[in-house]
C-alpha cells in the first residue's frame, strides 16, 4: 500500500517500522513511500522518462520512541 506524509512533508506517527522509500537514482529525491517491497519495486520500474531503471528502492527503519 501507498503511504502518505502528513501535510508538512513529515512521517506521521501510524507508518509502519519498516517501509520501503523509491528515490530518483540521479538526485535522490524522495517519489513514494510504500509498506511492502514488492509495490516499491513495481513503482521503481514504471519510466517517468522513457528508461528502465529511472528510480531505486530503499528499506527504511524507524527508531526511537
């Protein structure tokens, strides 16, 4: 499933502990956030451009109280 930041850009407080990030390889910016890898990689495989590889998938964990 698609996760959602909060209306200023932040992790609300119900993301799951671990997530998967898609990011632009050339810039590292943010595209999506999702709770299981399998969607993020699909999502990493849809072109915005007209390449193949155009977005890369990170496993985030959340620590801390």
């Amino acid at each position: 499933m698609k996760l959602k930041l909060d209306a200023l850009g932040m992790i609300p407080a119900d993301y799951p502990k671990t997530f998967y990030r898609v990011s632009t390889w050339s810039t590292d910016s943010y595209v999506a956030d999702y709770s299981s890898e399998d969607e993020a990689k699909k999502a990493s495989f849809a072109s915005t451009h007209g390449g193949r590889f155009d977005h890369k998938v990170s496993t985030m964990h959340l620590a801390g109280a």
